[in-house]
C-alpha cells in the first residue's frame, strides 16, 4: 500500500518521507501518483483541522478511494501577535507559490512585526494538524506542537519556512540547525505523524503499508 501526500511543499514531503520510509511505507507525491502539483487544494478554513481535511479530502476525491491519502495544515503561533500568523502562515506575507523566497518574505514580515519585542516575550510553537484518509472510509486525525521562541536574526540552511528563527525549547540551535532526523524528533510534524501511526496499531486498522 502506497500513501499520496496532499501537499506541493517539498519540506514537508522529504519530512514526510524520511519518517514513513522508515516504516516501510511508501510515501508518493502529487505528481508521482499524476496529479497535476499545479491543481488547487481548497484550504480556506479557520483552523488547521478544517483545513487539512479540506485538502487531504480534495486529493482522495482527485486520484480515487482506493488511495491513502495525508495531509497536513501546519503553521506558526505567536503569543505576542495573538496567535499569528496561525492558519496563515503560508501567505503571511502575500505570497501564494510556494518555495524560498516566499519563506524569506513571511520571515522578513514575522521579524518585523515583532521589531523591539523581549526575548522573554517571543514565545511561539509550531502546529500540525494531519488527517490520513483511507479506502474503507477511514478518517484518522493526529496533532502535534514544538514549544520555542522566535530570534532576532536567522540562523541555519535547513529544514524550511520559519525554521530559521525558531529556538525550540531546550536546544541553542534553530530548527534550521538541526538534522532532517533531530527535527523529525521533536517537531509538531513528527510528533502528529507518530501519534497518527499509534492510532492506527491501537484501533487495529488496516495499516498503510
Ligand atoms: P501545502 O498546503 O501544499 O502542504 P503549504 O506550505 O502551503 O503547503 P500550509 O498551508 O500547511 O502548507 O502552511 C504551512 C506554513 O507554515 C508553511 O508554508 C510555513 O510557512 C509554516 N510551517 C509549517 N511547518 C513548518 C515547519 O516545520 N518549519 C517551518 N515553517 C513551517
């Protein structure tokens, strides 16, 4: 059994990939199962729940029931600015392609939003709300968080989106600074990937694999 990922961010599916690969599973992308990456996930919901089912549901429409499908709704919370950019994470700054300089641009509006603001005051986490569709009607839901808080300057190559200026709790790197499989170890995907994968040993489903 194969899983098609609802998503067109290539951080997220080599995220997605390194965790399920290592399961067995074999973890398809948009375009490898012939979706066109181009088509238009709906996600115009007011939370990452709503969200993630409209999108994971809109690709299970597209390639058939027969498939798994994940996906996941994921963003950052502020404290200081209310819980934002929360849902919006992705086009904080306007932007809607995804890719680098999207990134910087949400980046560049975060560190600015929050220009003159304590360190003690920039408290934030990571959400990550996923949703696995199956072919017998399965609907499983997991969610995950990473406390941290958000530095002045970015640090780091890796990983993708806020990466760079988040401090996780506990680490004096940022998730830009860790290894696929240190972020993969704490991060609010990993986290709801492996409560995902607990669910389904625990309701004794049929696994994707
Ligand atoms: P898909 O909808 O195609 O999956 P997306 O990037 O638009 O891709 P979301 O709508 O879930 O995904 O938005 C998530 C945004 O939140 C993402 O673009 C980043 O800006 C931020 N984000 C989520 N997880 C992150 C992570 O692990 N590290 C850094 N930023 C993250």
């Amino acid at each position: 059994m194969k899983i098609i990922v609802a998503s067109t961010n290539q951080g997220k599916i080599t995220e997605i990939r390194r965790l399920l690969g290592d399961l067995g599973t074999q973890v398809l992308t948009m375009e490898q199962a012939g979706i066109d990456p181009g088509v238009d996930l709906p996600e115009n919901g007011d939370t990452f729940e709503q969200n993630a089912l409209s999108k994971t549901g809109a690709l299970q429409e597209l390639v058939g029931e027969d498939y798994w499908c994940l996906g996941d709704d994921s963003g950052l919370e502020v404290d200081y600015l209310h819980g934002a950019p929360g849902v919006r994470s992705a086009r904080y700054a306007g932007f809607t392609a995804q890719g680098a300089e999207r990134d910087r641009a949400n980046t560049k509006k975060l560190l600015d939003e929050l220009q003159g603001v304590a360190a003690s005051a920039r408290q934030a986490r990571f959400v990550c709300h996923m949703v696995l569709l199956g072919p017998k009607g399965q609907e499983i839901h997991s969610r995950g968080t990473c406390e941290g808080r958000i530095l002045r300057q970015p640090r780091g190559t890796g990983g993708f989106g806020y990466d760079p200026v988040f401090l996780p709790d506990g680490f004096d790197r940022t998730m830009a600074e860790l290894s696929l499989n240190e972020k993969n170890r704490i991060s609010h995907r990993g986290k709801a990937l492996s409560g995902l994968m607990k669910k389904i040993q625990e309701q004794g489903m049929d696994r994707p694999t």
